[in-house]
C-alpha cells in the first residue's frame, strides 16, 4: 500500500488499524483541532455514525469531505 499511512487506534474499546495517505491524516487532525477535541475523540464519533458496511476508512474520507463542504 504505497502511499498509505497506516495508524492503530482504539474505537469502542477495540484495536484496529487503519490505513489512509497522509494528506488525509492531516485533515482530520484539522478538523479534530477546529472542533477542540482530540482526533481519537473525531475518528470515534465518526465511526459510530458510519453506515453499515461502510469501511471504516472509507467513512473518514467522506467525513472529512463533508467538512471542506459545510
């Protein structure tokens, strides 16, 4: 997966992994910081509203979108 920065997190009291550029690391780490909370704290929230079926890092990217469009 060149390309890809792959992080491990804890959601919901569980380990995953998760593997996304770089740039997209960076913008969530914005966001968590415009919203005054840690970027755990965002990826959790995200998670937790995610559609079922969706990939976990699928639903960053698209959350993370939604953000540049509001």
């Amino acid at each position: 997966m060149p390309g890809l920065v792959k992080r491990s997190v804890s959601l919901a009291g569980h380990r995953t992994s998760i593997a996304l550029e770089a740039e997209f690391w960076s913008g969530l780490a914005a966001l968590a910081t415009s919203r005054g909370q840690p970027l755990a704290a965002l990826l959790e929230e995200i998670d937790a509203q995610r559609p079922p079926g969706r990939p976990l890092a699928s639903a960053l990217r698209v959350a993370l979108l939604e953000s540049l469009r509001r």
